[in-house]
C-alpha cells in the first residue's frame, strides 16, 4: 500500500506554485515536485534497516533554477547531446537551443527540466504530464508528456509516454544523482559500478559521438564491480574528469535488460538498473562544484553517480547509431521509456 502526503507547495519565483506529493510504500519513499518532474528526496533502507535520502536536491525553487546540474529533474525534449544545436528531417532543418559547448544539451536552456508539470496520483504512485508547443527551444511539433513514477517493493518504476503532432526526436531520462552512502559522504570514490553493456559511445572533446567500441579491456570496462574512484586513474576517464560515457546496450526493445550495478560498501545498499533503452550516459558528477543545496550545503565534484538511461546522443543527426531508426517520433508513432531501479541491501 502506498501512502500519500501533499507538501506545503513552494513559491515559483517566476509566478505560481511548485507542488510537492511524498508517496511511501514502506520500503522506498518518494518526494516529487511539479517543477521539472524532479524527485528531491528517495529514501531507502541500508544494511542496518534505517532509511535514507539517497538523492541530491534543492531546498527550495531559487536553487533549483539557479544550478545547471538537472538535480533530479526530467532531461528532455532530447537528453544528452545534439551536434552544434541542428538535426534535419526530410527536407526540413531545425536549429536548437545550444547551451553546452556547440551543442543543444538536455534539451536546451529552458529543457524540461524547467518547466511546470501538472501533478497527479495514481494507486502506486504519481502521474506528471506536460505539453511542450510546437518550437519549443526549436524542437518541432506540439509534445504532449506523460511520466509515472511508481513504487512496488524495493523497486521505483520510471514510465514516460511522449507524443508529437509533428515528427521530431526525443529522449526523456531521469537525471538523479545518486549518493548511497545517503548524503553521508562527500565522494563517489568507493561506490562500485558494474555494467553489463558490452559496447561504449567514443566521442569528441564536446561529448558528440564519434563511434562504437568495445568495452573489454578499455577503461570503460566495468565488467566486476570496480570502484568509482578509476574515474580520476583511467587516462579516458580523466580526460573528462570522470565518467561522462554512454554505454550502448547489447539488447534494447520492448523488454527490461538488465544494465548493471551501482553499490556502496558502507551503507550496504545496492541499485540495479533495467531499461529499454538503447544506451545508458553514466555521469560521475564532474562538474558539481558550487552547486548549493539542501541545506545551504555546497556540493563538489564527484558527490554521486547519475546512471541515464535514454536514446543515444546526437541519433537524429547519426542514423547509423543503435536506436535512430525509432529517435523520430512521428503523429503515428508513441515514445515509450521503461527504466526500473531495484534496491537491495548487503
């Protein structure tokens, strides 16, 4: 059974009010806002049975729409990178919001991840929607949103539906930076990440995608679980500052494929990631540094790990990569996003 609570809403400096609903099922509890779809707070059980925020945020809207980090929030209308703001469809070019180097990132400067989305229940959960209008940070077509998060057992189900009236990519993902030691600790260096994916994103020194390579023996071999801390040691790693790689997924469909491991020794607990998603970004939280939040607290680099499942970078511009052919959402057509995180305890 899951209990619901409404939170005293907060004052949207830009007018109106952000609603806040905490849901809990016993095991996990959830706070979500209206704005950007976040989720401020997810509590779960360590080896010890005590529950913890394991989940970056904000303590109020001010500092949610002051950082550039998406704590928690809803990437989209297109998560990741799209090459120098531009992508085309039959005869038709478009040009983006860029905000990241040359490129259109997370959606542009005023993504999803800013907006104001309508808050509702269901049995097990909560129900966001939204509608982005056709040219929206220059993305085409009217896009209607509908996002469920939804807790059963040890488990937070994440389902989006998207539509369009006009074809146009997208790929929505949820951009939670996780602490497992639950907010204890300043570090990500002793988590451990185990990934299943068997093939990796290279890419240029803006994150566009150049090619495929194989995992095995690379640095972005995480085949057993191997501590975050690899992030500053790897000469690939540390020529971003850390994870900032997509993986591609050896089996993307209709199905649950399991992508791996997220675990910190300390607190005992563990996240595992299943998606339908062709590829999954893993962030080390490079560039958290200065970023404020709950409680006035002045976040630093490598603070948490993002794990993002999604439609690969730059797909409407680079049809040969796994999962363009299905990135243009077209009037017949709906997007559909699975990703379910599993938490267990050692």
């Amino acid at each position: 059974m899951v209990r619901f609570s409404v939170l005293e809403p907060w004052q949207d400096p830009r007018g109106g009010e952000i609603e806040r609903v905490r849901i809990d099922n016993g095991i996990i509890a959830l706070e979500v806002l209206s704005l950007g779809g976040i989720i401020r707070s997810l509590w779960t059980p360590d080896r010890n049975g005590e529950r913890k925020n394991i989940v970056l945020g904000c303590d109020s809207a001010e500092d949610y729409l002051t950082q550039q980090a998406h704590l928690g929030a809803v990437a989209g209308r297109y998560s990741n990178r799209i090459a120098n703001g531009t992508m085309q469809y039959q005869d038709q070019r478009y040009s983006l919001s860029v905000n990241q180097a040359t490129n259109c990132l997370h959606g542009g400067s005023e993504g999803f991840n800013r907006k104001i989305w309508q808050l509702g229940t269901l049995s097990d959960g909560v129900r966001l929607t939204l509608k982005s209008p056709d040219g929206d940070m220059g993305f085409p077509g009217n896009c209607t949103v509908q996002l469920d998060y939804r807790l059963a057992g040890n488990n937070l189900y994440i389902e989006i539906l998207a539509s369009t009236d006009k074809a146009c990519p997208i790929s929505l993902t949820q951009h939670s930076y996780f602490n497992l030691d639950g907010n204890r600790s300043n570090t990500n260096a002793e988590h451990t990440l185990q990934v299943d994916a068997t093939r990796y994103l290279t890419m240029n020194d803006v994150g566009v995608p150049t090619g495929i390579e194989a995992t095995a023996g690379s640095d972005l071999d995480m085949a057993t679980a191997t501590p975050m801390s690899v992030q500053t040691q790897r000469a690939a790693l540390a020529a971003t500052n850390g994870f900032d790689h997509c993986y591609v997924l050896d089996n993307p469909g209709a199905d649950l494929q399991r992508f791996g491991c997220l675990a910190s020794p300390n607190s005992g607990r563990n996240m595992t990631v299943y998606t339908n998603q062709p590829g999954v970004q893993v962030y080390g939280a490079n560039f958290l540094q200065g970023t404020v939040a709950k409680k006035q607290r002045v976040l630093v680099d490598h603070q948490a790990v993002c794990i993002e499942p999604q439609m690969l970078p730059d797909s409407p511009n680079q049809p040969s990569l796994p999962g363009a052919s299905e990135v243009w959402i077209t009037p017949d057509k709906v997007y559909h996003h699975m990703t379910r995180y599993q938490f267990d305890v050692e």
